[in-house]
C-alpha cells in the first residue's frame, strides 16, 4: 500500500514542475517581441529583469511542493 501511494505523488510532481517549464518557455517568447518593437537598450534591460524574479519565485514553488509532499509520506507511515 505505500509504495502505490508514494507513486501518485512523485507523479503529481512531475506535472506540476513540467507546467512550470512550459510558463517560462512562453514569457521568454513574448519578452523577445516586446524587444523588437522597442529599441531603447534600457527598456528591455529592466524586462529582463522581471524575467528572472518570475523564474526564481517558480523555483521556490517547487521547493515548497516537495516539503509538502515529504510529510505526506511520513504521516502515511505512521497511518499504516
């Protein structure tokens, strides 16, 4: 019963960090278009900026996901 469970979860996981990858993949996309269209050298410095605060606020969204996800598997051992 507790590997089966601890399957679904490591799952789970891994959709959740795809997901993320996917919404980073697309801001860079649109922040080189935005690029284009403006050629002051200042203006897309500071959009390069937001890029990387977005990328490391996701990163700690995975660290959290997976605290979450160890105590999980430890209240089902103590459960079973």
């Amino acid at each position: 019963m507790e590997p089966a469970g601890n399957q679904q979860q490591q799952q789970q996981e891994q959709q959740q960090q795809q997901q993320q990858q996917d919404q980073q993949q697309q801001q860079q996309q649109q922040d080189q278009h935005q690029q284009q269209q403006q050629p002051d050298q200042n203006q897309q410095q500071q959009q390069q900026q937001q890029q990387q605060q977005q990328q490391q606020q996701q990163q700690h969204q995975q660290q959290q996901q997976q605290q979450q996800q160890q105590q999980q598997q430890q209240q089902q051992q103590l459960t079973m």
